[in-house]
C-alpha cells in the first residue's frame, strides 16, 4: 500500500536501503506473515524450514510491491520510505507535488509490479513442475500466491488498500479533506460487502482483515463528524499555536486536553517533544487519519526525539534542502540545541523563513547569539518582515554585541518598524539604547512618524 500519510511506530528490527528507498523492517510484520503463512492449507505439510521459506519468500514479494510503489513516487519529489510492519508493507511518501494522475499511478505501481512477479513466479512453477509437497513446491506456491492473490486483493476500492487511494485520489471534492471523507464512507460500504463475502465462503481471517480496515475508516468518518460539530476547534488551536511561538508549551497542552483534531495531536505532539517526553508525542500522533500529510521535517523530529537516529538524519538530508515548514524547523532547531548537537551543521540549507523558526528556537533555548545569527540568515536570504529584524536585533542585545543590535533595530526601522512603545520599554533592549548611536537610530522612527 502506498500511503501518503507519513508517520511511524517502533524502531524497526531490520533497517537498510534497497535501490535508495530507506526500508524498515518490524517484527509485527514477522509474526503477522507467520500467522498467515500457518494459517494456510498449503502449509499443513510444511516444517519449520517452511515456515522460514514462506516468511522470506512473501517479504521479498512485499518488498517488491512496495518498490513499484515508491520508485513511481520518487521522480515527483515524494521522498519515499517503506515499513514493513503488522498486517501490511507501507510505502510513505510525500504527495505535495503530485497530481492526482501521479497519485493514481503510484498506487497501482505496486500491483503491476506483484502482478508481473506473480506471472513469472507462476511461469516458472509450470517450467520446473517440482514434486507436490517438497519445499520448492512450496515457496513457489507462496511467490504466487503472495504476489497475484495478494496484489489483486490491494485492487479493492477501500482505504487504506491501493484500491482505496486510487477512489481517493479521483473523488471530486474541494480539498483533501472532503475527498478523504468521502472515500472512507465508500470503503465502509465496500468492507461490509466484502467481510459478509469472505464469511459466506469460509475464509475468516480475510474477513476479520477486512473490519479491521472498516473500523479505521469508521473511526475517520467519526472524527470528522466531532470537527463539524465543534465550531470552536479553530479557535483552540489558533491559541494553542500561539502559546508554541511563545515558548509555553504547558499552556498548549492544556488548551488541547481531550480535543480530537489533527492539527490539536501535530501541536500536543511538539508541545511534548519541548517538555522532554518524546514517546507520549510519538503515541500522539499515531492514530492521525490518513488524510493528514506529517510535515516531514517534524515527523524526522519525532524519530530523532525518540532515539531513531539512523532514520531521522535520512529523512533531514531529503527534507531540509526542499521548503520545510518554518514551525517544524523551530520544533527541530528546539531539540537538536538541547541534545547538544551542532544545530548550524545539521541546519546548514536552511534559509528564508524556515530560518526565523530556527533564530526563534534558539532564542528562546537561550542561544542569543546564534539566534542573532540566524536572524541575519533569515534577512539575507529573501525575509523582509521588519519584527524578524527587530527580534534578531532582541537576541544580538541579550548576547551583549550592541553595535549588530543596534543596525537591526535600524534595519527593522527600514522594514516599517512602528512601534515606538515597545522599542522604548522592551527590556531586550535595555542596553541597546545606552549605545551611543541610539539617537541618531530612534530619530528615525520619529520622522517616520513626522511623514505619516
């Protein structure tokens, strides 16, 4: 399945890169395809070597499915991944710059891709014709059975199955959301078809994977119902938000205490990264609907809170030189300084405003002067906001360098600066107007005033 929903459970057992795609591998899946492998009747005969054949035998076919999946995705800039983990291979991914026929193309990628390695499997099976029951027999029979009955089953048009994000990716709707709720309810009605199907025609455990998936699309469509019926959501996040931006994260948390509203979990989830518990923003973020696209450099954040090294610091080379999101680069900027990493090195492509949500970060962790540094990052390249240059001018005030405070106070006054109250009492700036250019700088702002 490929799902552009990034987001991520436990460390993975097994890491590595095939083909450039980052692959995890988690032990859910292990025992999930075990269970599946035992529970078929082909594999009554079959010792525990088979059991370890079947196993490798489906990943490797999963593997494919999922490469077809993200090698279509990543000429649109998708970024892809896979994770193998509980009932499903996952291929996550980045749909920002894709068109719904990319999307659809992505989605089916990984059927044709099982569908034609089913075909070969199957043609090679017929050519060797090995002796029924024999361990060959038998790990042929699962390239097969894995690659063709599996892959056509992903056809089904239900979330989160490839058939499902094909409807998602044609519904009419205007934005994702309205889209997403829609397919949902076609998937509820699909899974009710296809689970009363799969119990007519004795085949229990296809139906209890079918409510399983009826159960994630209710639990969206419920959701959603919530987000209607609660006008003042907006409001709560908006503050919750702004609570962020002040470096109060307490406040956000309990702004948000027990709403049920995606962008309420992104925000609880940076709020608990801040206050050193990574696990619970972790656990916050793991029942998102699909719907939600994780800003990526923040879900890297998550990973990197939680110990996922390797992982994390894949994600940032890929995301931090495209156009990440100035709030995520803050929450980032805000960890990497209190693991005590080299923030200018980790950070060194960011620029234009993901750079003032690194100076904001650094502010407030107490880092003035390379908070400063940043601000000036931020104004070299493309920023014009005249509060940029006067918090950067804030941060050179409290690092002690007034001549760099003092030309950014002047900056900002250049930008529209108009506040003549703040820039006279803000403590930051205390020192600053003891600067014997203060005058001069401040006159200015007053034949500003003179002109208007």
């Amino acid at each position: 399945m490929a799902i552009p929903a990034p987001g991520e459970g436990a460390r993975g057992l097994v890491s590595f890169r095939l083909l450039g795609v980052p692959v995890s591998i988690h032990a859910s899946f292990l025992v999930v395809v075990f269970l599946l492998g035992a529970s078929n009747p082909e594999s009554a005969r079959i010792d525990l070597a088979g059991g370890l054949v079947w196993a490798a035998v489906v990943t490797m076919s999963v593997l494919a499915h999922e490469l077809g999946h993200a090698l279509t995705a990543r000429p649109a800039g998708g970024q892809p991944r896979i994770d193998l983990f509980g009932i499903a291979g996952l291929t996550r991914w980045n749909p920002a710059r894709a068109g719904r026929g990319r999307r659809v193309a992505v989605s089916l990628a990984g059927v044709a891709a099982g569908v034609v390695l089913g075909v070969v499997m199957l043609a090679v099976r017929s050519a060797v014709a090995p002796e029924p029951g024999t361990l060959l027999d038998f790990a042929l029979f699962a390239a097969v059975y894995a690659n063709l009955a599996w892959g056509l089953l992903n056809l089904l048009p239900m979330l989160p199955l490839d058939g499902g994000q094909v409807v998602r990716a044609v519904m009419p709707g205007k934005d994702d959301a309205t889209r997403d709720m829609r397919t949902a309810a076609v998937s509820v009605v699909v899974a009710a078809v296809v689970a009363v199907a799969a119990v007519l025609t004795d085949h229990p455990i296809a139906a209890a994977f079918v409510v399983f998936f009826a159960a994630g699309n209710v639990q969206t469509l419920l959701a959603a119902r919530r987000l209607r019926g609660a006008p003042d959501l907006a409001g709560l996040v908006e503050r919750a938000n702004a609570a962020m931006e002040a470096n109060r994260p307490h406040d956000a948390l309990e702004l948000l205490r027990g709403v049920d509203h995606p962008l309420a979990h992104v925000i609880s989830a940076a709020a608990l990264i801040r206050l050193g518990e990574p696990r619970r923003a972790q656990d916050t973020l793991i029942d998102l609907p699909s719907w939600v696209t994780l800003e990526p450099t923040f879900e890297a954040t998550v990973l990197l809170a939680n110990g996922q090294e390797r992982l994390a610091r894949e994600r940032l080379a890929a995301t931090l030189r495209d156009t990440p999101a100035p709030w995520a680069v803050r929450e980032l900027a805000s960890l990497l300084h209190r693991r005590g990493d080299d923030v200018d090195a980790v950070l060194a492509d960011v620029r234009g405003e993901a750079a003032v949500g690194v100076a904001t970060a650094l502010y407030f962790e107490g880092a003035y002067a390379a908070s400063g540094r940043w601000a000036e990052t931020a104004l070299g390249s493309g920023v014009e906001s005249p509060y940029v240059a006067y918090n950067g001018a804030c941060a050179w005030a409290r690092a002690g360098d007034l001549d760099r405070a003092l030309r950014l106070v002047d900056h900002a006054l250049l930008l529209g600066w108009t506040d003549a109250a703040t820039l006279d009492t803000d403590e930051d700036l205390a020192p600053v107007r003891a600067h014997a250019g203060w005058a001069a700088v401040r006159a200015r702002l007053g034949e500003a005033d003179d002109r208007h």
